[in-house]
C-alpha cells in the first residue's frame, strides 16, 4: 500500500493537530541551475534541502550566514574546499565551513548526484562569488 501524501497527527488530548506532506523527489519539477538539474526537495524558516544533479563544474562561492552540508547520494566526484581538492562518492558527508570558498568539480564521464543541506534556509543573497576566479562562470553549490 503506498504512503499517504498528507498525514495528520492528533496527539491523545485531541488539543494539537499538525499536518504534514511526504515529498518525493520525482514530484518535483526539477529546474536547471549553473551546476545541473535541481530540486528543492523542502524548506523551512529554519533549512532547506535540495538534490542536485551536477553536470558541470560549479563556481568558487562562499556562505556568510548559511552553513552549508552536502550528502553525496550517487556516483562521485570532487569538492573543492579552501584550497584543498577532496574527491568524493556516495556516502560522503562534507559539512562547509562558513566564510569558506568552494564549489563542486566533476570527473569526466562520471555521474554526480548530492543532497544540500542549508541552515537557516537558503538565500540566493548569501551566495558570494569569487571575483577574480579562473572557475566557470556556470554553476551554483
């Protein structure tokens, strides 16, 4: 039997209700970001979670206010962190540092899929670029 896509909860003194929605990822119509093919999975005031699928390399960014964790699901690839090159495969948790640059790399012929995890949620206003990279202007995590 499949899950219910709302699911109501009463707790025993029938004086709360709260109700939620079970999201799965190929419900959402994903969008193409610099980096790939994205899906913001969910959000909050306080997180945010999307699965992107990476195509391309990403640009050397920086968060001041978001910390940032990426859960690699599938395939592998490359993080760059600071200055420091880490290669990367399902599995890998990678937390990031604030005020921290880095930015995905792929491996040629290899598939990249990873979960970001934002806290507070994400603010496309807290997406600082390096100015003067030699990265590709294309990519966004």
């Amino acid at each position: 039997m499949p899950c219910p896509t709302t699911i109501f909860i009463i707790n025993k003194d029938l004086t709360k209700t709260m109700t939620f929605k079970i999201i799965n990822k190929q419900d959402i119509k994903p969008i193409q970001d610099p980096c790939g093919e994205l899906r913001e999975l969910y959000h909050s005031d306080n997180l945010s979670i999307a699965h992107d699928i990476a195509y391309r390399d990403a640009r050397k960014h920086m968060h001041k206010k978001m910390e940032e964790v990426y859960y690699v699901e599938k395939g592998e690839g490359q993080i760059v962190v600071g200055e420091t090159t880490y290669n990367i495969t399902a599995g890998d948790t990678i937390p990031i540092p604030l005020n921290t640059w880095h930015y995905l790399k792929i491996i040629q012929g290899k598939q990249l899929e990873v979960l970001v995890i934002t806290h507070p949620k994400y603010d496309p206003d807290d997406v600082h670029f390096e100015e003067s990279s030699s990265q590709p202007s294309s990519g966004s995590n």
